[in-house]
C-alpha cells in the first residue's frame, strides 16, 4: 500500500498580509519604515517571492504600504490613516472579544513570567522601561512598548503562549502618536508596576498589574472607536 507524504499548505496572500499587518499593528513597523527587499522579506516569512508580491499588493490596496520610485524607493509603511479609519469601524462587541483575548494570554503570560523569570529576563524588561522613560518620539515609544511585552512573554518559558501574545497584541491597532500623545505617563507607570510585581517574583501581581494595563488599552481604543464613528455611529 502506497503512502502519500503530507505537505504544509503555502500560505496564501492574504495570511502573508496578515502576519505583515500584524507587525504594523503592534508597532514593530511604523509609518516611514522601509519594508526589506522582497527576497530578504520572503526568506524571513518562508513564502515565494510570488506569493509575497501578491500580499504586499493587499497591503498597498488597503492603505498599510506606499511605493516609491528611484535609487531610495521601495515599500514604505504609510502614515496609517486610513487603515486605522477602516479598523475602527469595528463594533465595540469585536473590540473587546480582541481586548479579552490579550486578557487571556498576556495575563497568563505574565503569570509564567513571574515564576519563571532569570536575571537575563529582568535586565531585558528593565532596559525596555529605560527605553520608554527615555524615548523623544512616537515611534521609539512604540519600539519600546514592544520590547517590553515581548521581553515577558519570553521569560514565560513557553512558546506556543508567547506566540498567542504576538498575535493577540497583532489584532489590536492602536496609534503611536495616540500612545504617545495621551496615555504615555499612564503607561509608563503600569510597566513599571508589571515589572516590580516580575521582579518579586508575585504571579498574582504581575497578573493584576498587566490587566490594569490592558483594561486602560480597552477605554483608549473605545474612545478611538467612538470618535471615528462620529455623532451619527457608535451604540
């Protein structure tokens, strides 16, 4: 009897968009980034130069990415407007199945991390907190929000949650210069709390701390929400 070898299915265009729109949203890309060549992207992700061609085209379609012609052209991540207009058109319902999602993870996450963490893990989540206390502009704030959540979900020892707080924190989308702009003092405080609670090694702290964070992320995205609707939309 004749066996046939299964083979991974390759990703279509739109799950290579998502992992790319996924990076915009978290903050690892941000308005004015050049994207890498196609043939360093496509090695990255593991897709076709083809198949990465045809994402990067929904990408460019639904507003994430411009082209520029010449020597310095390329892909660039725009300035987001109208991908965020279109996001937030979502109903509060979906926002908060999203906002309980990260919930979920991140706390659990968190949890782990307190139990689990090294000196390494500390002195990562430390220099993030630096990097937010010290950042000048949006996009380094941005760079070090993702730093620091990155740095616990590490610490929790356990990949397959650490890539469920990746894509979780992929499905929300929340401005840089609205972090930046109105909730960063907030925000850095709730990380430096996170990180106290890591550090004493209190996992119903750390937890608590990070649902504290989250729940603010919740009223900023609401009120977002609610502001792109205009007058006439929202419940």
């Amino acid at each position: 009897m004749t066996t046939q070898r299964t083979r991974a299915t390759p990703p279509h265009a739109e799950e290579i968009a998502a992992e790319v729109r996924g990076r915009i949203h978290r903050g690892a890309l941000g308005p004015g980034d050049r994207l890498p060549p196609e043939r360093e992207l496509a090695g990255q992700l593991g897709v076709s130069r083809d198949r990465l061609r045809d994402a990067l085209g929904v990408l460019e379609r639904d507003g994430y990415l411009v082209r520029k012609r010449g020597a310095t052209g390329g892909r660039f991540v725009s300035e987001l407007a109208a991908p965020f207009a279109s996001w937030a058109t979502r109903t509060e319902h979906d926002l908060d199945d999203i906002v309980d999602y990260r919930l979920a993870v991140e706390c659990q996450a968190a949890r782990f991390a307190a139990e689990r963490r090294t000196r390494a893990d500390l002195a990562a989540l430390g220099d993030a907190v630096e990097r937010l206390a010290a950042a000048d502009s949006p996009r380094d704030y941005r760079l070090a929000d993702v730093a620091f959540h990155a740095a616990i979900a590490f610490a929790s020892r356990n990949q397959r949650l650490a890539t469920a707080v990746e894509r979780a924190r992929g499905e929300l989308f929340e401005p840089a210069d609205v972090l930046w702009r109105d909730g960063r003092n907030d925000s850095l405080a709730d990380h430096r709390r996170i990180l106290a609670a890591i550090d004493a090694g209190d996992p119903d702290a750390a937890a608590g701390a990070v649902a504290e964070h989250i729940e603010r992320t919740r009223h900023e995205l609401r009120a977002l929400v609610r502001a792109a609707a205009g007058p006439a939309g929202g419940p």
